[in-house]
C-alpha cells in the first residue's frame, strides 16, 4: 500500500496542477467572450426592409440622430448585421447587433437609450448571463422596494444602502444655530465726519493765537 500511495502522490499533484490550468483558460476564454462583446449593441424594433448592409445602417444612423441626436460615422461601426433566421410571416423584424471600434459611441448610445422612440437597445450578453439578469430581475425589484440602491451588473446584482450621512449632515448644519448668534455685536468704530475734522482744526487755531498773544503781552 505505502508503494501504491508513492506512486499515486504525482499523479494526484499532476491532476491539481492540470484542473488549475483549465479554470485559468476557462477564465480567460470568458474574459475574450466578454470582451469580444463588450462595444456591441443589440438593437430591436428596426424594420426589417433594407435589401443591403448600407441600406440597414443608413436608417440605423437617421434613428439615432433623429431621436438622441447622435451622429454615427461609418468608420465608428466594425459590424452590423441581423440576428437570426428570418420568419416565414416576416412580420416580427428580427434584431441588430451593431459593434462599433470602440467603446465610447457605444457608452453614449446606452446612456441616452431612454430617449430613443422607435426602437430598444440593450448590451449584447451571451445566453447564460441573458438567463441570470431574468432570474436576478425579482431581486432587483424587491431590494428597490425596499429603498436600496439596486442595479444589475453583467450578471450580479449589485446592492448598496442609501447614504443617509449626507442628508443628516445637511439637516443638522440647517437646523442648528450659527456661531455669529453667540457673538457680542462689536461696536461700531466712530468715524470723525468731516465737520468734527473741520472744528478740530478751529480748536487748535484758536489755542495756537491764544499763545501767540499771551507771548506778545509778556514781550511787552
């Protein structure tokens, strides 16, 4: 048994060793996936009659500038293209995915999507993180009803308390009394006004011609 258990001891390291190497390349091909998607856009509710790829991003382009006043160059756009097979009826438009060079037309589209009119946009996931954020979408609503901060992030839900420090920091320095009311009101400083200035300069005329003539008296 002690010779079996030699030999098994670096084979069971070899098989840690291999099972941390495929956790790595597994973690890596999902970051290239990630990042793969990550200035992609999936646009819904695009009318599906364009006959080429131009005819399609001319009205995607006239969408954007006409309901979020967004201009998209076409050397912004690496690829756009319909997702799916088309239906038979042909009456359900099937959707976009647009990706663009880099990210940030793609920030600035996701951030004004509310705005938009005619059409939806949303992040491009891929199937398993789609199927979390619907699962995790009870919880966010929940924690919202609660008052929480609650957002979904790829595919966690993030939540975080209300900062209340800041508003009880407000209501305190409102609510409580300014340290000018403590303090003695200083005396005003009395200002000589002109015409005090002027019967100075008299009172001393008449002291300085007082002297001159007790001065001339003793003279004489």
């Amino acid at each position: 048994m002690s010779r079996i258990d030699e030999k098994l001891i670096p084979i069971i390291e070899e098989n840690k060793s291999l099972k941390l190497k495929i956790e790595a390349q597994q973690k890596e091909i999902e970051y290239l996936k990630r990042e793969k998607r990550n200035n992609n856009i999936i646009i819904f509710g695009v009318e599906e009659k364009e006959k080429t790829t131009l005819e399609l991003m001319d009205m995607i382009k006239k969408t954007f500038k006409n309901d979020i006043n967004i201009d998209i160059e076409e050397n912004a756009i690496n690829n756009l293209y319909r997702l799916g097979k088309r239906s038979i009826q042909g009456n359900k438009p099937r959707p976009v995915c647009c990706s663009f060079v880099n990210g940030w037309k793609k920030n600035e589209i996701v951030k004004n999507k509310k705005y938009l009119k005619e059409i939806y946009v949303t992040e491009d996931y891929p199937k398993n993180v789609l199927a979390k954020r619907k699962v995790l979408q009870a919880e966010l609503i929940e924690e919202r009803k609660k008052g929480k901060i609650a957002y979904l992030k790829y595919d966690k839900l993030i939540v975080k308390e209300m900062d209340t420090t800041n508003e009880k920091r407000k209501k305190e320095t409102s609510s409580s009394p300014h340290s000018s009311d403590f303090q003695p009101k200083k005396q005003q400083a009395t200002v000589p006004s002109k015409a005090n200035r002027a019967n100075a300069f008299d009172v001393m005329r008449m002291r300085s011609n007082s002297l001159t003539n007790v001065l001339t008296n003793k003279q004489q």
